[in-house]
C-alpha cells in the first residue's frame, strides 16, 4: 500500500501540509483575548471568501447541524426544498423530522432545478423558507443558483437557504449579490480543511426570525451564535485546533484569489468531463455539470469497485456512485487543492486500468 492516498473523492479532500500542522498547535484558552482575535480573523477570512457582509457563524460540527439549525431558526411557516439527489432531499427530511410544515419539488437525478419552477411554487404563497443544495454532490449537478437568486428577488419574505457545501471555495458563489440569507458549508471539500467544521453567514431575515423561534434548541440557536460572535466568542468549546488550520487555509485561499481558484476547479473539471465523454458518459446534463466533482455513468459496465481498489494500491482514490448509483456510476471529485496536473495523472491511470491507450 502507497503511504499517502491522494484523494479525489467529493470530500475530505488533501489538506496542505502547513494546514495540517496548524492542527497540532499547542492550545489555547477557547475565553480571552486571543481567542477573540483568531475568531474574529476567521469569520473575516470567511466573510470575503462568501463574498458577504452578514455575520458569520463557526460551527464546531459539520454542515449537517447547520442545516437542521437553519430549518429550526428560520422556518416559521412551511419549507420547501429543492430536490436533486440525496443532500437535497436530507434538507427536506431534517425539515419534517423537526415536525416543520414542508414539501419537496423534486427533478429526477441528474437533472438540475428550473428557476421557473421555483418561482410557481412560491407563487403559491404557502412557503416562508426554501432550501437548495448549490451543488448536488450525489449526481454532479450544479443547480443554476443565479437564475433561482433572481426568483427570489420576487419574494423577499421567503428566507433563501442554500447548502453549498461542495461549492464554496470551488465555484462562483457571492452570498450579498445573490440575497442569500443563510450559506451554509462544511470545510472538508473544496475548502480543503478536515472535516468536522461548518461555517455559514446569517442575515438579519435569518437572525430576526432566530430571535422569535420556539424550540430551536442551543448548540445550534443562530441568533445566540451571532450575539456571542460579536463578541469573538462561540457559546460552546469549539474546535480550536480547526480555527488554527481555518486562519491559514483561508490565507491561501484569499492569496490565490476567488476568481483563480473558481478558474482552477472549471479547468480540471473540463478535463475530467471531456475524457468522460470518450470512454464512458455523463451522469449529470451537461448543461448544469458541476466544477467541483463529476459524476460519470458507467456505460462500459466496467467493475467499478475492482477500479477503485486497483487505484487505491496506486495511491489514488475515487468515490463509487452514491447509493442506488453504486457500480452503476462513479465520482471524480476535483476540488480544493488538487491541480489539473493531479487530475490528468488520475484519468491515466484509469485509462491504463481500463486498457485504453492514450
Ligand atoms: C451537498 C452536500 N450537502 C450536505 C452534506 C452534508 O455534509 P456533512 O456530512 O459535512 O454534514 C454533504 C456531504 O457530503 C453534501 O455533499
């Protein structure tokens, strides 16, 4: 077995070698000023990363809490989800399983959310809340968010929630131009930090609603996070090792720049897409593709799981379809840190698997 696995799967993903060590850092007192001057730092960093002036949370759990958090603090009336595979549907069942009012619209998988769609649900005027996934990381689809934005300009009372827990830090995303009143991620994708981290900004829709709310709990009470926020303090002992890592993983990021690293993710995804095409097909309508992982049908009825162990012994690892798509599909994410060159030496390694020459 190779010593170190590099992994394209849709998360956790490579972590910078720096950022890891920042991991092992002595602790410090989760109180006091220090702490309140690295909290503050990183909801900084995250703020610009998010493109927003909104109040950022940092949640020590991963995106999952934030999103029942999200339904919990924001969902007064009813909710309703956009459905595109199995994280958009977890936000619908958190939303029932909370015992909130709420309906889905669901496209089958592999297909994308229509902005049409959304606006003659809300027409109905039933729905205070929706909920999207930015990008579905079950099938590789990208839901246009910027045609489903420009809907919800028409319905400002609707709180706009959207999960870009494979998108952020990999795909176009500005949280203020869009309206988006709670973006929620966790940090081990395309952010490139290890799980077990979450952040998401709030706007005051969302925190005026959290004030009011009933049987929202504590760990995850957004109007009690934010008070305690301004302060450069969180109301539980969060991860502090993860806020280390956080401060400089966010450092590179903002030093590449948002627009070269969304510009690295479209480039390998473009590549992994076109050697797709050739030897199997695309999962996912080409027109709503994601950047950050592709989804790719196993049209040559090739044994998937033999090729992920066969990549594995390489030092290479690739995710299998996800759940009913097991075998009949697989993933190749291409996200955080890797580069083209990475993903190229990937794709020959699939090829000399496969038995394609190049
Ligand atoms: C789009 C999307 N939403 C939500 C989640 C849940 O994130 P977590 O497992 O970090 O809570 C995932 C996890 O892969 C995801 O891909």
């Amino acid at each position: 077995m190779p010593s170190h696995v590099k992994l394209f799967i849709p998360g956790p993903t490579e972590v910078r070698a720096d950022v890891l060590a920042e991991m092992a850092r002595p602790l410090i007192s989760h109180r006091g000023a220090e702490m309140a001057a690295l909290h503050r730092g990183v909801t900084e960093q995250a703020a610009a990363i998010m493109f927003t002036s909104h109040p950022v949370l940092l949640s020590t759990s991963s995106a999952t809490g934030l999103m029942e958090g999200g339904i919990r603090n924001a969902v007064e009336r009813r909710v309703l989800s956009l459905v595109c595979g199995a994280f958009s549907e977890r936000w619908h069942r958190i939303a029932l399983d909370c015992g909130k009012e709420a309906d889905a619209v669901s496209v089958p998988w592999g297909q994308a959310i229509r902005p049409e769609e959304v606006d003659a649900r809300l027409a109905s005027g039933k729905y205070d809340a929706l909920t999207v996934a930015h990008n579905e990381t079950s099938t590789g689809v990208a839901n246009p968010l910027a045609g489903i934005a420009q809907v919800m300009k028409k319905y400002p009372d609707v709180a706009f929630m959207v999960d870009t827990v494979s998108s952020l830090g990999g795909m176009p995303l500005k949280v203020d131009e869009m309206g988006i009143d709670l973006c929620l991620a966790s940090v081990q994708k395309a952010l490139a930090l290890p799980p077990g981290f979450s952040i998401a900004s709030v706007s005051p829709k969302i925190i005026d609603r959290s004030r009011r709310a009933k049987g929202k709990g504590f760990y995850f009470d957004f109007a009690r996070m934010v008070d305690k926020a301004a302060q450069g303090q969180s109301i539980i002992t969060p991860s502090v090792s993860h806020m280390f890592a956080m401060r400089k993983q966010f450092e590179h990021i903002l030093a590449e720049g948002m627009e070269r690293r969304w510009a690295r993710h479209a480039q390998m995804a473009r590549l992994t897409r076109a050697w797709a095409k050739e030897r199997f097909a695309l999962f996912a309508d080409e027109a709503h593709a994601s950047d950050t992982l592709t989804c790719i049908s196993n049209t040559r009825g090739a044994g998937i799981s033999e090729l992920i162990a066969a990549l594995r012994s390489e030092g290479m690892l690739i995710g299998n379809g996800y759940g009913d798509l097991k075998e009949k599909a697989f993933r190749i994410a291409h996200l955080g840190e890797l580069t083209p060159t990475d993903v190229g030496e990937l794709l020959a390694a699939i090829d000399r698997h496969l038995g394609v020459s190049r």
